[in-house]
C-alpha cells in the first residue's frame, strides 16, 4: 500500500446485542446493521449498538480492492449500482489506518498516533442502561492494569449523546434544592442512610461552600450505594406501595413515573432509589447531551448517535445484571450538581447542524438534506466517518465518488472536502476530531 492517500472507503461495522437494546426491525441498529452488512433482522433478538470505529472490542472493517489489501479476495463483491467493481477484501479499519497514516492527517497522528481517536455509535435503548461512570485517564490505567477483563483499555471515555428520537437519560447530581426536596418527600431514602445524613442535607445551604456540599452528596450516595440487599429490597417495597397509593389520589412527578417504571425493570435494585439524587433529562430529537469523566448516567429508552473518546471503560453500580463496583464508582465521581447543559448545536449551513463537546477527540455533524438538495462538507485537517441512517444519494471527492443508502458507513481522509447530494432525501451524520483541537 503506497503513499496515495485514498478516496471515500466504505466501512462494515459490528453490532452488540445487549439486552437492554430495541428487538428486531423496532430497533434502527438492527436495520443499520443488515444494511450494512447485507445480513437479514432477527425478529427475536436484541439490538443495541451500532459500532464504528476501531476498537477492538468492535472493530469495523475497510473494504478495499483485491490488490490494495495485498491478499487474495475473500468472496466479498459490492452490489452493482453503475460503478466498476472489483473482488474486495476485509482489512480491520486499525490496520488500514497503520498502513495508511496519512489519512488521519499531520495534528491527529502526532497527538493519537496511527489510531482513530474517535469511537462513534448509533444506540436504540429499549430499557435502562445501568447506573454508570467512565473513569478518567489516571482511573483508567489503574483499573485496566488491575481488572483487564472487564476494563478493557486504558484510556477515558468522555462521550456525546445526539437524540434521533425522543430520548430519556438520568445524568449528574440534582441540584441542593432538589437534592433537599427528595430527603424531605422521599422517607425511604432516610431509612436507608439514617436520619442525621438527612439532617446534614436539610440545614446545609450554598453559602457553606461547594466542597462541603459535595462531602454531604458523597456520603448520601455511596451509604445508598453500599447498603446491603435485604434492606433495599424491603425500603423498595415500601416506596412503591407509596408511590402506586398516590397514583390513585393525585398525580405522580415526572421522576416519580420513571422510578416505578425502573422497578419494573429490575426489581429490588438499589439504582432504582439512586434515580432521585440524579437529573432526568429528556432530550428531543436534535438535541444532545455530554458527559465527561467520572459523572454518573444511566440512558433510559430512544435512539441516539453517541460519540466519545476511543474506549469501552464502564464503572457501574445498579440497573444491570452485569457486574458492579460499587467502592469504585462512588469513589471516582466529582459529585457535581445541577442541570446538565443540553446541546442545539451551531448551524453551519442551512441543512448541517455541528455539534462540538469540550473534548478534542470528537464533534458530531447532523445533516439533513431535502429531496433535489445537495451540501459540502468542507476540507478538515482531520479524518471523518458518515453513517447514512434514512434515504439514499451520493456522496463525492475530487476522485471519488459513492451511491449511499441507510446502513452505509463511510471513512474520508483528512484535508477531504466531500459533497453530498440527493433526490429524494437524505440524512446521515458525520464524526470527526474536534474543530477546536484542528484550528
């Protein structure tokens, strides 16, 4: 493989079936998938993420010609659609990007190195996800180091939630108003962590300082946390015998909905109470959500694009049948509190919205584009990956040119100015390094 940095290349991604995912053609990942892998849907099965990028625990692979890849071609043939074909091969999107370090550009190969800094998803959430973290760089050495069976590299995950449908989350530590508001109406929580912690809740005000309101949050959440089954188990019992009496005399809160929604989901977890002491976010299709390293979250039900630093690290501690570091997770979190910042993005022309996190490793375009429209995305000193979700066009460089439809994903080198065109609608998204960290 030469010098010659190559044109548009079509990627095929792999998928996780986690059990929290949407089920058979409900789930946009499971259509996405055998799209783009020319596979049929199980009807039966769950579909929870849509994986692109490279790495390991779900690599995509570049479709290149026979005599590019240097191997013999594996019986893989592209459809016909009007372009000359060749017999490809499968090379692992890792490796090609080895063999080709030039397509990442000059800034993201001295900061990265021959690696994608990026790791961008598609997500259809049927039920929750746990109660979770992602530890920062330090954490995450240590954790990998100690445990690299279940932290899988050594790297943070920062990451970015883009709605493509209504979209539910718990995300961060409500605020003291809120936080005193639950001690007062939720007397299962202070028959957990003991009326002089509630107390400690109920005289604290702002004036004493951020770190004295974060050591109270601290000892709230982790004796919640920490508190041993049976006694969950019966307080849980209690709260929704509570909540449903109240159901039949006045309305529920929002919150209070979702808590009897989560039980129904994993009875007798101890997440389900955590959910007061955490913001619930609804985000409309558009709007995206950030969350940085060691801030708790928990994803509910809908559809997103979800970008983030390239790792899988995952502290969790309830909501899940997988398994739990409780000691970890309260330890890790900076116990802020207050709203997260819901993202509207910046319109960069009339049908491509940017979406740009404070993290350098990623941003996210959303690109809409009208019947007989068409758009560019100009030149970047970096590398990007479009995945096309609805409709079908084209998409074109200078010496490259591709039919695209729902499934397909596609890596474009750095410095590419690629255009996109359709006749009768498209809408596809864009991951790249982050415009801040290209400038």
């Amino acid at each position: 493989m030469g010098a010659e940095i190559p044109g548009i290349v079509r990627l095929k991604c792999s998928v996780k079936r986690y059990q929290w995912g949407k089920v058979g053609k409900e789930s946009r990942v499971a259509r996405l998938y055998a799209n783009n892998r020319g596979e049929e849907i199980n009807d039966d099965e769950p579909c929870a993420e849509f994986w692109m990028g490279t790495h390991e625990s779900g690599l995509s692979f570049a479709v290149v010609p026979m005599e590019a890849s240097g191997g013999m071609p594996n019986g893989f043939l592209e459809k016909e659609d009007g372009y000359k074909r060749n017999y490809c091969d499968l090379v692992s999107l890792k490796d090609w990007i080895e063999q080709n370090p030039g397509v990442l550009g000059d800034k993201v190969l001295r900061k990265w190195g021959p690696n994608l800094p990026f790791l961008f998803k598609v997500l259809s959430v049927a039920k929750v996800l746990s109660i979770q973290a992602h530890p920062d760089k330090d954490l995450a050495a240590i954790l990998h180091k100690r445990d690299p069976g279940v932290y899988k590299d050594d790297n943070h995950k920062p990451e970015m939630a883009l709605a493509l449908t209504e979209f539910e989350a718990l995300c961060g530590f409500v605020g003291l108003e809120e936080f005193q508001s639950v001690v007062r109406n939720v007397p299962e929580i202070i028959e957990v962590v003991g009326t002089a912690s509630a107390d400690q809740v109920l005289h604290i005000s702002k004036e004493d300082g951020e770190k004295k309101l974060k050591e109270v949050l601290r000892s709230i959440f982790t004796r919640l946390m920490s508190a041993n089954k049976p006694v969950i188990s019966e307080v849980l019992s209690k709260l929704i015998n509570r909540l449903n009496l109240k159901r039949e005399v006045s309305e529920l809160t929002d919150k209070e909905e979702l808590v009897l929604r989560l039980e129904k989901q994993f009875p007798g977890d101890v997440g389900v109470i955590a959910a007061f002491l955490l913001n619930y976010v609804k985000l409309n299709s558009g709007e995206a959500l950030y969350i940085g390293a060691n801030e708790p979250h928990a994803y509910i039900h809908g559809e997103c694009v979800e970008c983030m630093a390239t790792s899988d690290n995952v502290v969790r501690a309830g909501l899940t049948p997988k398994p739990l570091d409780v000691q970890t997770l309260c330890s890790m979190l900076t116990y802020k509190q207050g709203f997260p910042e819901i993202l509207h993005g910046v319109p960069s022309n009339p049908y491509t919205v940017k979406y740009i996190p404070p993290f350098d490793e990623f941003e996210v375009d959303r690109c809409i584009l009208p019947r007989e429209t068409s758009t560019v995305f100009p030149a970047v000193p970096g590398p990007s990956v479009f995945v096309v979700v609805e409709g079908e066009g084209v998409m074109r460089l200078a010496f490259s040119k591709e039919l695209i439809a729902e499934g397909d994903v596609l890596f474009t080198p750095a410095n590419a100015e690629i255009t996109a065109e359709t006749t009768s609608g498209l809408s596809l998204y864009r991951a790249g390094v982050n415009s801040r960290f290209l400038e």
